[in-house]
C-alpha cells in the first residue's frame, strides 16, 4: 500500500477532476450521445478491423504519407528505426503505444537525444519510473514539492521545491523549447485514426504536440489499430468525449494531420514539404489486439478510449496506486498479456 | 458448494445469528409489514451460485445454474422470487439470461414501505447500484421514509464512490481488501452522518473502521 505522498496526491486528483467531470457532462449532455455512438461505431471497426486496417493504410499513402502495420513491439522499433536513420535527436509527445512497446528507452539506448515534451511524461523520464496514470498526468503520484525537488536536479536549480507551480512550468518550457527547435523527429500517439482520410486526430492542452508534429521534419506517429475510426468525423466525436471525460473542456488544441506538409499557393502547384514536416508516417501496432478482438469479452477492452477517467472509479488504484499491476494496469490491453493480467 | 464456501469465508458465530436476525426482520417484520405474501423453503432454500459467478467460474455458473431452474421449475413453476441480498439478486438476474430461468426476480427493497428517521450516507452494493439500476430506487424508498440523504461528489456519487473492497477478500489478497475497507469507512465517516450500507459484505468489512472512528454504520 502506497500512502503517505500517494494519499496525499490522489486526494488533490480527485477533488480536482471529479467535479469538473460532473459539471462538463452535465453542462453538455450532448457528449453522453457521442459516447454511445462512438461505442457503436468503434464496435462495427470491429466487427471487420482488417479491412479498417488496410483502408487505413491506403488513405495514409493517398495524402502522401507512409503506413505500416506492426505485428508486435519488436516490429515496431525496427519500423521506427528504419525511418529514423542517421538523424540523432527526437522528441515525443506521451504516447502509450510507444511507452507500450519500450519506444524512448530503445531510442536512449542507441544513443539518441530523445525527450518527451508532455510536462507529465517528461518528469516521468526524469525520475525513470513508470506512469502513475495513462493520461493525465504520468507523475500523479507526485506532489508539488517533490516535483520541485526532482527540477531542482535536472535544471541545475532554476527551480526548487518551494517555487510556484507556474515557475516550474516556465521552467521546463524553457528547456523544452531548445529541443523542439533541434529535433529531427517528432514522434506522436494517436486519440484517433481516420480511415476515410488516413487522417491522424490528436488532443492535447500543453501545446507540445503542435511543436512535436510541425517543427521537426519528420513525424511518426504510433498507434494501436484499435484506433481506427470510419471517418474523420468520428475521429472528432471520440476527441470529443475524451476531453470531456479528463476533466479538461474544451480542450487547449486539435491537431489533425493528414499526410506532410504542403503548399499549391505558388500556381496551384502542389509542393511539399511547406513549413511543417517532408515526412509523415504512421505505424500500426498490432501487438495482439486482433487475438483480442476474436473474444467476445476481450474485444470490450478494445473499445476504450483512453480518457483514464476510470482510474478514479478503482478502490485498488485510490489504495496501492501505480504500484499495482505493473505493467498491465497502464498498458492497452494485448494478447497474452490481457489473459494473464486481467 | 459448501464446501468450497467454507474455503472462502468462515463466519463467526455473531454475523451468523445477526443474518438470521435480519432475514427475520425481512421476512416476518418488513415484507409482512407492507402486505407481501410469500412461500419459504426452510431447509430446501437453494443457494444461488452467486459465488461461482463472482470468482468467474461462469461455466460451472451456468451448469448449476440449469439445476437450480430445474429445481424451481419442480417445485410447481416458481414464478416470482424475492432476493435478500445483491449478490443473490444479481446472480439470479443473470441465470434469467444465461439458462432461461423463468421466474422474475425481485429484491426486497422494492417491495417493502419502511420508516427511517435521520440523516445518512449511503454506501451503495456494486451489484444493486451498477449491476441492476437501482441507486435511484434506494435513494427514493429512503427518502419516502423519511430520511434525510447527504450526498458528496467524491464519496457518493455516481462516479465517486467506490466498492468496499470485500470481493477481494478471500480469492486474491486480505491485505488489500482490508486496506480498502479502511479507506472507504475513513470516506463515509468524515461526512459526519450515519451510514446505511445496502450491501452485508460490505458493512461487515467496514464496521472494523467504522467503530473505531465513531461513525454509526447500519
């Protein structure tokens, strides 16, 4: 049982999303009827979702980008791999298929500047623990002051555990911002795929994964193909929901990217790359979910969404924290992995 | 089935006598009380195999689950059944769909009209509350009672409360379950009301807490 700092920082989490959950739904019912719609959207994906997959595929390569299908993790960084090269420094929005398949700690551990630029994620690697909660925030189980003194370390003591929270942040902006500006790759998740238009939806507060898909010349973004919706349309509903159900609405950003960047101002011919990015890629990750799928009561878990608000619901997780079921707890759910965690 | 339920849990003596206490209170005090008639088997009531369902065991669930409609069926086509308690109201809810069980199954709160004076908090049972769609018909049979209901975002609602942690108890870890009982009693209590559990497991595994910190737990 965790307690102490973890009692502490639970309390302030659910006193703070609770609430504000409640007032957004009740503020906006009409996010109840997009929740139920896109759980029969997402359950029709299912019903055919290798046909969805390679819809997928060829709409990414319509827009000029490139689309892979990854059988399992190792194929995945072997993907990765091959688009990156020889270029050396890369930064990551909070993505849990990349932390899913050990994306940061391989890239580390070739050698290359690799950084997460979500303010969570990024204490997160700092203190080389897992997340304490899928979305919002990866460093719940830290308070204020422990952040402080975590910042104190690593920023060679710009800030201190009895600094502001918005000195912190500043902070870490601060250092951030020199790696958006260096990095070659900018590697993303997805909240959404669109198979219509190969489009990839992303939702975000802090605006680093604006700076991690524009600014560097090459964006992956990694995805589970549980994420794949009919339509751009549905994309947006499920951003939708997973907004309000986090607690933050309506959300800071959008991001939807759908191939590289490109310009038709100069005679309407079509150039690229523009300002943003030559490059756009996206990998589907497999990694046992078409296993899933094939059972009845698996392919439940196939449906969420990620908005993590059910961790607020859980008595073991208020209890023991991020130090229960280790890895599955934070993990979407594959294969083998599902049967013998759940 | 004894057998196995013995493995899992081992009343004492006093939650022997005070559940016999309660199912008189049911019976011959609440239901009688608001004009229900009803049949008792004595020694012939069947359990429901809410246990095999709980731990998952949804095949042999469903095996005994055809002998007990079968045995309902023998005994002149049983055609309403009241329940006492939610893991048996579940249970049965979910042999109707699983083998056909005709008999339409009904728990008691439904049926009965009681007097409450006081305020409280309610701690729901999962089962009622999620399972079966009741939290509104508690929160309603209470108040048309007469009692005062508290409420807290965080402790009651809807998407705040959280499971006593019983279930957890004998299958997986006691430590664990222990620690969440503890820490849903510290909850209730620190709304400064009376408590009124609509789940016996539950009550049992907080009434540890709930004692110690002076709250009353019903």
């Amino acid at each position: 049982m965790m307690g102490g700092q973890w009692d502490v920082a639970i309390e302030r989490a659910l006193q703070n999303n609770i609430p504000r959950v409640e007032q957004i739904l009740s503020e906006n019912p009409y996010i109840l009827d997009l929740a139920r719609e896109i759980r029969e959207t997402k359950l029709a994906v299912l019903e055919h979702l290798d046909d969805y997959v390679q819809k997928t595929i060829r709409a990414v390569e319509r827009t000029g980008g490139r689309a892979y299908l990854a059988r399992d993790a190792e194929e995945a960084r072997k993907i990765v791999d091959d688009i990156i090269g020889e270029r050396k420094r890369v930064v990551f929005s909070k993505s849990n298929v990349a932390y899913e398949v050990g994306l940061r700690e391989h890239l580390v551990s070739r050698g290359l500047d690799a950084w997460e630029t979500d303010l969570g994620e990024y204490l997160i690697q700092l203190t080389g623990e897992p997340p304490a909660h899928i979305v919002f925030p990866p460093a719940l189980h830290m308070p204020k002051e422990a952040v402080g003194d975590l910042l104190n370390r690593f920023l060679n003591g710009a800030v201190n555990s009895g600094s502001t929270h918005e000195e912190m942040v500043a902070a870490v902006r601060s250092f951030l911002m020199e790696k958006y500006m260096k990095a070659q790759v900018g590697i993303t998740g997805a909240n959404a795929v669109a198979a219509d238009t190969g489009s990839v939806a992303l939702l975000e507060n802090e605006g680093n994964i604006r700076m991690d898909t524009v600014v560097p010349e090459v964006h992956i973004a990694i995805t589970g193909i549980d994420k794949i919706v009919p339509t751009l349309h549905d994309a947006m509903k499920e951003l939708i929901v997973q907004a309000a159900y986090g607690g933050l609405y309506p959300p800071s950003y959008i991001n939807i990217s759908s191939g590289p960047s490109s310009t038709a101002d100069i005679e309407l011919k079509r150039v690229s790359p523009a300002t943003g990015p030559r490059e756009f890629h996206v990998i589907l990750l497999d990694n046992g979910r078409s296993m899933a799928n094939r059972d009845p009561g698996l392919r439940e878990a196939l449906l969420c969404i990620k908005c993590g608000r059910c961790y607020f619901s859980c008595p073991v997780y208020r209890v023991m924290g991020a130090s229960w079921g280790r890895p599955a707890l934070r993990r979407p759910p594959h294969g083998r992995d599902v049967v013998r965690h759940y | 089935m004894v057998s196995l339920s013995r493995f899992f849990f081992r009343p004492e003596k006093e939650d022997v006598d005070r559940a016999f206490r309660i199912l008189r209170n049911i019976s011959g005090g609440a239901l009688r009380a608001s004009g229900v008639q009803f049949g008792y088997l004595y020694e012939e009531e069947p359990y429901s195999g809410g246990l095999l369902l709980e731990l998952g065991m949804l095949d042999e669930f469903r095996e005994y689950g055809m002998k007990l409609a079968s045995f309902f069926h023998s005994r002149g086509g049983v055609k309403r059944i009241i329940t006492v308690d939610p893991h048996t109201a579940n249970a049965l809810n979910r042999l109707r769909s699983l083998v056909g069980l005709e008999a339409e199954v009904i728990p008691y709160l439904k049926l009965i009209k009681p007097r409450i004076s006081g305020r409280f908090a309610i701690h729901d049972s999962c089962l009622y509350s999620r399972h079966l769609g009741m939290r509104e018909d508690i929160r309603a049979m209470m108040r048309t009672a007469g009692a005062e209901v508290v409420e807290d975002q965080i402790v009651t609602s809807r998407s705040g409360a959280v499971c006593c942690g019983a279930p957890l108890g004998g299958p997986l870890s006691t430590d664990l379950s222990d620690s969440i009982a503890r820490h849903r009693a510290e909850s209730l209590g620190r709304l400064g009301t009376q408590v009124i559990s609509f789940c016996r497991s539950a009550r049992a595994a907080c009434r540890g807490t709930a004692s110690r910190q002076g709250t009353s737990l019903r």
